[in-house]
C-alpha cells in the first residue's frame, strides 16, 4: 500500500530546555529529526514525507534531507495548524501523520498500522495500556476502565483527513483537538481503529528522555 506522512517538527520544544528545536539534538552525530525521517525513507510503501518545519529553519532541514520523496512545509502556531499547512499537499490516497519527535518507530508498529488502513480502516491508532494508576478530577477511574496512551503513526484515508481538518478549520476548533484522529472521530464520526502500541515509541519531550537515544 503506497502512501504519504507527514511530520510535524516546527514544535518549540520548550519543556526540553535546549534553546533550540527539540527535533534537531543531535546524538552520536544524528539529529532526532534524521533518525525519525530515516524510518519512511526505509519504507518502499511510503512515496512522500512532508516534513513540517519553522520557516526560519529551513536552511538547517535543508542540510539534512536530500532524498526526493521528502518535502518541506512551513508550519503553523500550532501543531494542527502545521498539519493542515501540509495536508493539501499529500499526493496519496492514504496518509500517515507522525510526531517528528519520536524517533524510535519500530516497523513492526508502523507495518501495523498501515496494515489496517490496506485492509480499509479509515481513523487508526497505536495504543499503549498505562502502566500507572490513573487520577481523574480526583477520583479514580473504575478498575475496570484501563486507561491508554495514544501514539503516533495515525493512519487516515486522505480525503477524510482532509475533509476533518476544513471542517474544523472553518468552525476555528483545530487547535482545540489533541491529535489529527480526534478531529476525524468528531467531525465524521469514524471510532479509531485501535493496534497495539510500542511502550519504547516515546515522544522525546523532556530531557529525561534523551537517555532513550542511546
């Protein structure tokens, strides 16, 4: 099954500390953003990644990324907003769209879910079971409610995705949604397609995490 990513990598990064973009830390000579890139350019399924970027740091991506299938896109204030920026642009039926920061996708995980939009799933997403005992508004949840953690790659039928995010746009709640796969769940009302998750697929997000760069 051919199909497009897009990136999201124009993020802050501020609870990180760096003073820079958290995607281009560099660890034994590879920035984050390579490593996360490099998954997709291995996958012969994927036919284009539109690399989501802050339009001052298009020189330094520049110098990072030569392979054709990969396209550079300025992003927006905000992470959804730079997602709609790229989604006129998908030339796929089917589209992906992943964190730049989580750099550690296994393709096992991104087989699954590519799997389920081939077999015409249209809103699917990786999960992971909290390990943690979960406090809402104080009080906990019912044992028998198991609390999950929602990861990236999400997989949509493109057309959907887009019709989603106009839909949101217009109504100006595009900002107001989590991810790409809640939008699509409000706005045309497909329940995501759940696969299972990768506990060591983490979003690199504090400088705790950096440990996982080896």
């Amino acid at each position: 099954m051919s199909y497009s990513v897009i990136i999201p990598a124009a993020g802050k990064g501020e609870r990180l500390h760096l003073g820079y973009n958290k995607v281009l830390h560099r660890k034994h000579g590879t920035t984050v953003i390579e490593r996360t890139v490099a998954v997709f350019l291995n996958d012969r399924e994927c036919q284009q990644i539109l690399l989501v970027i802050p339009p001052d740091e298009e020189e330094i991506f520049r110098s990072l990324f030569d392979a054709k299938q990969v396209q550079l896109v300025y992003g927006g204030a905000t992470r959804s907003l730079s997602v709609w920026n790229a989604v006129p642009l998908v030339t796929q039926e089917k589209v992906l769209v992943h964190d730049g920061a989580r750099c550690l996708l296994s393709k096992a995980l991104l087989k699954r879910v590519t799997q389920k939009l081939e077999e015409g799933f249209v809103n699917v997403i990786p999960t992971v079971c909290s390990k943690d005992a979960i406090l809402v508004d104080g009080k906990y949840p019912p044992h028998s409610v198991r609390p999950k953690l929602v990861q990236t790659p999400q997989g949509f039928r493109t057309a959907d995705l887009i019709k989603a995010m106009e839909q949101a746009y217009v109504d100006q709640t595009l900002s107001s949604f989590k991810d790409d796969s809640s939008i699509v769940a409000h706005y045309l009302g497909f329940t995501p397609e759940e696969v299972e998750g990768d506990y060591e697929n983490i979003k690199i997000t504090t400088k705790d995490d950096l440990r996982w760069l080896g």
